[in-house]
C-alpha cells in the first residue's frame, strides 16, 4: 500500500471486517485521519455486512463462536488502538516494532492523501 505502482490494492479477510478493518484503520491512522474518524468508519462495516449477516453467523458458529463475532462495533477498534497504546507507547511505535518504519508510513500517507498542490480550492 506505500507504492503507488501497486494500486489499486485489494484487502480482505473471511468477514471483511477484522483483519481488513485492523489494516485499514492502522492505514488511516498512517495518514493522520483522526481516531473518531477511524471508529467512525470501522462501524459502518455493521451496516455495510448487514445483508450478510445471517451467512457470517453460520460461519461463526460453526468455528464455535459466538454471533456477536459477526458485528462490527466501534468500541472493538477502540479496544485495539487502546491496547497497541498500552503496549507499544503509539501506533507508529507499534508499526515500528513490526518493520513499517516512519519511511514506509510517510510513503503510504503520501499515496493515501492529496497534497496540498493537487487540490481545489
């Protein structure tokens, strides 16, 4: 996702909201977007996968999991961002821990945001 030559990038994961809603909130948290917006965001995947609903909870159940493993709520995501804060200080300390360092996160802004020269006023 840090070069341009790779889009358009396709994330997904079986639910379409765990996996690929922790990358892209961790994406947005790369380009500054501010963590309400992020939850914000993260919770339209509920309404977003409400016509799947009913298959999603068939395949949480038959993993033994609970329905709710279904949702999509906001305070999930916060509870994620809460504890990559407890342990790893930030988010981009986090990303750091993991090899995305501040070059690969600058890239990745830069391709997820205009600059300042190609917008209209």
């Amino acid at each position: 996702m840090s070069v341009p030559e790779n889009y358009p990038v396709l994330v997904h994961c079986t639910q379409g909201k765990d996996r690929t809603g922790i990358v892209i909130a961790l994406a947005l948290s790369c380009a500054n977007i501010p963590l309400e917006q992020i939850l914000l965001d993260f919770s339209r995947s509920q309404k977003g996968l409400a016509s799947q609903r009913d298959t999603m909870v068939k395949e949480m159940a038959k993993a033994g999991l609970d329905p709710s493993f279904s949702d999509a709520p906001e305070n999930v995501m916060r509870d994620t961002f809460g504890y990559i804060v407890d342990k790893y200080g930030s988010v981009e300390e986090y990303l750091e821990t993991k090899g995305f360092t501040k070059v690969w996160r600058e890239r990745l802004k830069a391709c997820l945001t205009a600059s300042d020269e190609g917008r209209q006023e």
